[in-house]
C-alpha cells in the first residue's frame, strides 16, 4: 500500500460540486455534530428511560465535567509539546472543551439555564484569554479540542438567547485570529490522525462561522487531501489504515476523526462517508475485527513523502477499543442498511460510550431510526422545490404554478389543488382503541405501512395534476367526523416532537421535494389539541415543529396552524381571536432569508376573522356543510371583503362535496372563482376499505369511484403533470 497522490480528476469535480450544491441555501443551524431531530429523540428517550440511552445518560450527569461547580482554567498562551510535555494550558484547554460541550448538550436537553451559563462561561473565558496555540502538537490540540468547543458554541448560539452577541463575536475571532491559523494547512507529513483531527474541526469552524470556503476546505481534503489523513490515503482499497502498522490507539483515532467529520457533512448535505466507495465502513470494520482478536490481511505501507514504513501490522494496543463505534453503526447499518458485524459487536463491548474525542456517542447517536436524519434534499441531484407567493397566485421553484393553463376560459395559473390526507403519519397511542384500525389482510394496525403506502401513492397524485396535500401532526378524525378516544398527535402534551411521528413526517416530506409538491401541514386538530397541557406547551409545539423544518432546510412547506380554528379549542391561542398570534409567530422566524408561510381555516361556511385575514399569508375556508354549489363563489367574495384583505391566495382545503361528474359542482364553481380547491372523502357507513382518505387505516390509492371522479375532473382542469 505505497502511498501515491492520486490523480482522480472526476473524483475532485463530483465530490466538489456535491458540496457547491449544498450551500446554495446556507448552512443548517444547529448542524455541527447534533441537529433539531437528534436533540428531540434523545429528550423522546429520556422522558421514557429507555435504554442505551439512559445509560449513558446518568454516565454523562456523574461525570466531573458535567458539575455546575466546574472551574475553567484559561491560559493566554497555550503549548503542548511532543508526547504532551511541555504541557502548558493544553490539558485545560481539553478538559475544558469538554465541559463546554458536556454543559451545552445538558442545557439543550434539559432546559436547565444552569447549564446553558456554564457552558457560556467557559467558552466566554477561553475567547477572553486565549492569544497563542504552539509548539510540537499545537495542530493536533486545536484539531482534538477545537471541535468541542465550536459544538458547545453553535448549540447555544441557535438554541438559547442568553449568549450575547457580543461573547459570540469575540469567540469567533478567537477562532478567526487564533485558533484557525494554527490548523488552516493541516500537516501532509504527519500521522493521518492529525490531518483528520484538523478536518473535523475546519468543518466545525465553517458551520459556525457560516464560512463556506473554510468548510469547502476541509471537504476537498478529506477526499482529496495530499496527506496522510485524507480518507483515500488513511485507507487501502479492503480497510487497513494508514496507521494499522503503528498501533491500534492511534490508528482508531485517526477512524473516530474521520467518522466525525462525515457526520458533520452529513448533517449540511454533503455525503462524505460513501466517498471512495465506502472507504471509511471499510477501514472501521478492519480495525473492528483485528480488535477483536481476529486475522487480517496486511500489506506493505509508505507514508506521505516516505515518512512511515510499516511491513506488519500492529500489535501494541490490540484489544483496547476506542469509544467510538456507535455513531458509525448509526450510519452504515441503520441509516444504509449496510452490515458492519465488527462495529456491531465493537458496541457491545463500549457501551455506553463516554470517552473519545466526542464522547457521549451511545446517547446522541445509539438506534436512530432511518429517517430521523436523512442526506439534506438540497444535497441531492434533484432540485430543492421551493414554494413561495405572489399576489393571489402560488409559484413553485420560481414559476407560477400551472403556468399558462386555462379552463373553460378560467385561468388556473396560480392555484394550488390539494386533497385532504391528514393521516400520512397517523397512530394511535390509546392501547384501549388502537386495535380498531387493524388492517384486514395482518388483522395488525402498523403506521409505518401506512406512511410508506402514502409516500408510494404520491407520484400518482401528482400526475393527475394535484400539487399539495393537507397533512396534520395531529391527524384528524379516523372515522371522518368525531372524537372517541384515540391519541393520536406527533407533539406530546409539553409541547416535544414524538421522534416516531416525526420519522415519518420526514419520508413525507422528503418525497414531496423530490417530486415537487407542496404539503399544507397543519401543526393541531381540535380533538387532539386539549393533551397538551398549557399554552406555553402549545407554543413549544409551534416553535419546536418550525425549528425542525427549518434544520432540515424544507422550503415547500406551508404551514396551517389548525384545522377550523373556530371549534371547540381548549387553548385560547388556538381560538379565532388570538390565532392570529401564532401566524406571526411562525412569520417572525427566519433562516437563511426564508421563512415559513402560515394561515389557519375556518369551517364549512365560515369566512375568516378580520384578524387573521390581516396577517395570514393565504387565507383557508372550507365547503363542509355547503348545500347550495352557488354559495362557493360567494364565500371567495365574501372573504375577499373583509376588512384588511389584501391580494393573497384563496384555497378550500377541505370539501366532502363531489358530483364531478355533473357540470355544477364545488370543484368547478371554486376553480370559476379563482380559488384553489381541496377533496375531503372519508369512509361511509358500509363502505368498503379502498374508499375515503380519512378513514383508518386508509387506502391510499385511487382506488374507489369517487377517487377516480375527482383526480378524473382535476386531470382534465389541470391538463395533469408529466
């Protein structure tokens, strides 16, 4: 395995333009090591004591660093020598660094300020005080330590108001001026550990700093680098690592850097870890298995510029594994469906893991359902759908939707037809009603079937020409009508995102980008709002489902509050006085120059409040209980009338009406008003499974005669899309 600088010209162009492409939008926040999905499966697991997470949960609250009375130790001009000696303010800037961290993961999970001010006084010190990083390992501390201290920092910079803009600014010149020109070159010559430890950090400082080129840096070297820790010289094509020949403890070092810094790519869109054909899954299943006291094979190794000779691999340090494994099972094997044996029986042997350049592993990283964390869309060859608002009229990626299209002599350009399909992500967490929406063919309820036959239905969806669909966190009637129990919300009663719900919410949404459709997604339901215990949970809630949207960059969302805000809602703030409030809550938030368009609906016949009309950015009615086709047009009218109405988008997002086949109908007479329209079919008395799409369990298909009517009527107004 001579070490030779490859010339892989198409590697550097396709690793480099998967990067380009993901920064279109900017960086997501938080999204270093932990973003808004991980953060609330973890709090899911704990309120529940599951475990491995509990574990290693009361590991990291009996640890020293964890301790409110925790003592930072500065120091102006740090210097670690070769094999640590001198030591002078090194080992405090680690220890520290870890405390930082420790702090601001404990603030995040717990909602305990304590640790929030903990975590801020320590980074506070250390940007205060620190002028100088040098000697024989200062490239190697700052690549160790560096990456703690810029995850404590990007935590509470986006998850806590307390850390004033003015310690930000000095911890990021600390950074800039200190920090980041000790590692900016990395060092070619040394073992692959220490170019791997200062990519790791580089990505991290990028982030923070929302530095693209710093990021962009680090990425090409960890491809394509010169030295001996970029990932397709620190491997051979079957595994063995660049430093298998010198000792097992550096050698998963050099793995653990390297595993953080694909994770951190990861979580901006940029897939590292396939890089060279899974390089990274190869080089820990090596170490993992001769770890384990099992044979593998060796060959002859030269280091960058000749350095590094090794003719057999080593034996010093066998047998001691590293605390590491964990977060790269999560990837391979969860995420992938990849089989890494060796790490998998590594973890049984390291849980929980504690230790390690990012310890905690076990509890941020331990069981992660598939798609709790997926590659960001926007990394992806397909285009972002982005949906945004002109006047009265929807535009998707820039265009006007249903660009040019008449009907009848009626313009549809502009107008986004959706159905009702609440129950993408329903389930029932009532054991006393669960069973009542078994399938027939398992005589077993399974939500998961359930979303995956929604998400396989939605290209047919789309054909026929529908462009959005009502999805809702907290479902709504699984009988059509009424409440009888079920619990069944994707936000618990203190205002948390259920990790379950939220997984599947994702593969939704996902598919949406992909295909280009727009979700109306509704945050509360009338029979489901009252479990949450209080306003303040209601608003959690709200603020919590909007910071997910925004960590995974989602742009063709619309957000509708609650489905017909004028029912009977415990919460005053869901009720149509102060509804309204909410809306510009939601407004008031924005990343990256968007921000997410909100209304709220009103029942059958019902126009909206002057104050919602007001500040709402498209305005929700619905045709439920309209008898008369003819009152259609005259509740757009109606609502265009009210006080405070300025040109904005009218949708009905729910109907029960059908009659497509006749010439007067609510579809019809909706689409003459310029008014974008929305299907509601639920399952009728007698009727069988293939009908409606409210019912439990739901088939999602067209399968039934009124299905086919309306996609049948919307195909021909819309000319459907190819």
């Amino acid at each position: 395995m001579k070490h030779k600088v490859l010339s892989i010209i198409c590697c550097v162009f396709m690793w480099a333009g998967i990067a380009g492409n993901a920064f279109a939008a900017g960086f997501i926040h938080p999204g270093i090591s932990h973003n808004q999905a991980e953060l609330a499966f973890v709090k899911a697991k704990l309120k529940t004591q599951e475990q491995p997470w509990q574990e290693a949960w009361q590991e990291m609250l009996s640890s020293k660093e964890a301790d409110l009375s925790w003592q930072t130790r500065p120091t102006a001009h740090v210097e670690r020598g070769a094999y640590n000696r001198p030591d002078i303010g090194g080992s405090f800037f680690m220890r520290d660094a870890k405390a930082a961290y420790t702090h601001a993961l404990l603030w995040v999970i717990t909602d305990t300020e304590a640790h929030a001010l903990k975590a801020a006084e320590i980074l506070n010190a250390w940007s205060e005080t620190l002028e100088s990083v040098s000697n024989h390992d200062a490239k190697l501390l700052v690549g160790m330590g560096g990456l703690q201290f810029c995850n404590a920092a990007e935590l509470l910079k986006h998850t806590w108001k307390g850390w004033s803009q003015e310690d930000q600014q000095a911890f990021r010149l600390m950074l800039q001026k200190v920090l980041y020109p000790v590692i900016q070159d990395f060092f070619p010559k040394a073992n692959g550990n220490w170019d791997a430890s200062m990519i790791q950090t580089m990505m991290a400082m990028g982030i923070f700093l929302d530095d693209h080129v710093m990021f962009q840096r680090a990425v090409d070297y960890y491809v394509n680098g010169v030295g001996n820790g970029a990932v397709n010289h620190y491997f051979n094509e079957f595994g063995q690592c660049q430093e298998s020949g010198r000792d097992q403890g550096h050698t998963q070092m050099g793995l653990e850097y390297l595993v953080n810094s694909a994770e951190i790519a990861w979580k901006q869109g940029v897939d590292l870890y396939s890089a060279h054909d899974n390089r990274l899954a190869k080089g820990f299943e090596y170490t993992a298995k001769y770890n384990q006291g099992s044979d593998v094979p060796f060959e002859y190794y030269e280091s960058y510029q000749g350095k590094y000779k090794h003719t057999k691999i080593a034996e010093k340090s066998r047998g001691r594994l590293r605390p590491m494994y964990d977060k790269i099972v999560n990837h391979y094997h969860n995420r992938m469906g990849m089989k890494m044996p060796w790490c998998q029986k590594a973890i049984q042997k390291t849980r929980p893991e504690t230790g390690g350049t990012m310890p905690w592993s076990t509890l941020m990283y331990a069981d992660q359902p598939a798609g709790l964390v997926t590659l960001a869309a926007r990394g992806k060859d397909t285009l972002q759908t982005i949906v945004s608002i002109q006047g009265e009229k929807f535009f998707i990626n820039g265009e006007p939707t249903y660009k040019g299209r008449t009907w009848q002599g009626h313009t549809i350009e502009g107008l986004l037809m959706n159905s009702r399909m609440v129950q993408g992500i329903f389930d029932d967490l009532n054991p006393e009603t669960a069973d009542r929406w078994a399938y027939e063919d398992t005589k077993k309820w399974d939500p998961d079937r359930n979303t995956d036959e929604f998400v396989k239905a939605m290209d047919s969806w789309y054909a026929h020409g529908m462009l959005a669909f009502t999805i809702n966190m907290q479902g709504g009637s699984p009988l059509g009508y009424g409440n009888k129990g079920w619990i069944n919300s994707a936000i618990d009663p203190e205002g948390q995102l259920r990790p379950e719900y939220i997984a599947r919410l994702e593969r939704i949404l996902d598919r949406a980008n992909e295909i280009g459709m727009v979700p109306i997604l509704g945050l509360f339901y009338n029979d489901q709002e009252d479990l949450l215990e209080d306003e303040a949970a209601v608003l959690k809630g709200v603020d919590n489902t909007i910071d997910w949207l925004f960590a995974h960059d989602y742009r063709h969302v619309i957000i509708e509050i609650n489905n017909e805000c004028n029912l009977k809602y415990r919460h005053e703030i869901l009720q149509p006085k102060r509804v309204h409030e909410v809306i510009e809550r939601i407004q008031s938030k924005e990343q990256n120059g968007h921000r997410y368009l909100a209304g709220t609906s009103y029942s059958g016949r019902q126009i909206p409040g002057e104050n919602v009309v007001g500040v709402a950015d498209f305005l929700l009615i619905h045709g439920n209980g309209v008898k008369d086709p003819a009152l259609i047009p005259q509740m757009v009218t109606k609502t265009k009338a009210v006080k405070g109405y300025t040109p904005k988008p009218i949708l009905f997002n729910e109907d029960d009406h059908f009659d497509f086949d006749k010439p007067i109908n609510h579809l019809v007479l909706a689409v003459k008003a310029y008014a974008s329209w929305g299907y509601f079919d639920y399952r009728k008395r007698g009727e069988g499974y293939e009908n409606g799409f409210q019912s439990v369990p739901v088939d999602w298909e067209i399968s039934s005669p009124r299905k086919r009517g309306f996609f049948g009527k919307l195909k021909e107004i819309t000319g459907g899309v190819n």
